[in-house]
C-alpha cells in the first residue's frame, strides 16, 4: 500500500541514533507541530542527506507517513546553520533555543506561531550574541503561550510602584507591600520592559552585567515554571 506523502517546512530540534544508520529526527514542523521522523541510511559518512538534518538546521522536507514514524524521503537545506556553529556562544544559544521549544511543543500538534519564533530567534542568535538573546526569546514564548508577565503595576494592589519583586505564580512584579517571590532590581525591571515593550533591538544590544544576569535567572525560572505547569496538565490529561 502506498504510504501518504506530504512537504513541510522544519527546524530539527534534535537527533538520536536508530540502528546501525539511521537516525531518528525531531522536527518542529511549520503545518504539524512537532513530528519525530525517521531518516534512513545517514548515519553514514557518504550522506549528504544527513547533514542537512543536524540540529538547527532549516530543511524543506518531503515525508511519507509510517505506522508508528514518519519517514524523511527528501531534505533541503532552506537557510545554513553555518553560523550558529561558528562558535561557541552562538551554538550555546542555539541550542537553548531549541530546548525551550521542544520542552513547550506537543507532538502532531499544530504550532506555526512557534515555528515562525524559532527560525526568527536563529537568524536573531546567528546575526548576534549577546545576554539577552535567549532570555528575550523565553519572555517572547511566553507571552506568545498566553503568560505575558505583567510589567506595568504590582499584579497583587495595582500601585505602580515601587516595584521590587517578581513571582510567576502571581504572574508578574509586586510591590513593597505585596512582596513574594525572588527580588527584582528597578534596572532589570526597565530591561524586560523593553524586550516586551516593543524595544526589544535596544535590549540586545545591552552588554552583559549583573542586570543583565537577574533578567536571564527570572526568565529561566519563570518559563520552567510554566512548563512544569503544563506538563503537569498534560500528565493529568493521560491519567483519565
Ligand atoms: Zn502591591
């Protein structure tokens, strides 16, 4: 029986071992979500094929559906990952890129606002480095998922200020008063201002420091949160 093809458009997020040659590949697709697919015979050192599908690459794919995975028949590099793996910061950053997204994707299930973000964020961690490049990315995702921290006023009271503290689990920055959650410095306040403010470019080009530090510790913590939070609701969804 002839198996259904289909093309999609992908970011490898990540790539395991399968047998003696082939490999499985995870793939952040722009039309299905996330699909984990077989790719026969790369494995070994002839195939041209194989190293188009490394993480981060950018591929256009053509795949055939299988019982259990689908399978890569075809691979075309969209856009090179040369420069991602240039260095070490720049594959460092990469690589926090794709983690996130894979932690916050679900398998078969539609994505393309996340897809866009990924390639967006590689060409950004491909075109810089910087502090902020992959924290900016998690504020970014999510605001995107629907847990855009509050920024303005004090989540708790509504005073705007001063403001000296943020806690997810409030969803945003507190007051003196309302405190909880870890301490929040005024100069790392402004920060995420501007990556979520619409001045993101500005907020990349800020060298690293102390502030810059505080700012990637709260976006770290606040994106585990949340996606402890919907594994949580995941592993409750599969119980019943
Ligand atoms: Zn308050």
């Amino acid at each position: 029986m002839a198996r259904r093809q289909y093309r999609d458009t992908a970011v490898v997020l990540r790539t395991y071992k399968l047998g003696e040659a082939d490999r499985i590949v995870v793939l952040l697709t722009e039309e299905h979500g996330k699909v984990r697919a077989v790719a026969k015979g790369v494995r070994k050192t002839t195939s041209k094929f194989g190293a188009r599908l490394e993480p981060m690459s950018h591929v256009r794919l053509l795949l055939a559906e299988g019982r259990d995975l689908d399978i890569i028949s075809q691979a075309d590099s969209v856009e090179s990952r040369a420069p991602l793996v240039a260095d070490l910061d720049h594959l460092t950053n990469g690589i926090a890129v794709l983690e996130a997204a894979d932690q916050m994707t679900v398998e078969r299930e539609p994505a393309p606002h996340l897809y866009r973000m990924v390639v967006g964020a590689l060409r950004t961690v491909a075109e810089r480095s910087g502090p902020l490049v992959v924290p900016a990315f998690y504020w970014k995702l999510l605001a995107a998922e629907g847990v855009r921290p509050e920024l303005d006023a004090c989540v708790r009271c509504g005073e705007p200020g001063p403001i000296v503290a943020f806690d997810m689990q409030h969803g945003g920055v507190l007051c003196r008063s309302c405190r909880s959650g870890a301490p929040l410095s005024a100069e790392a306040l402004e920060l995420m201002r501007m990556i979520l403010g619409g001045r993101l470019n500005d907020a990349l080009e800020v060298p690293a420091s102390a502030v810059t530090h505080e700012v990637a510790a709260h976006a770290t913590k606040a994106l585990e949160h949340h996606i402890e939070r919907r594994l949580r609701t995941v592993a409750m969804f599969e119980r019943h």
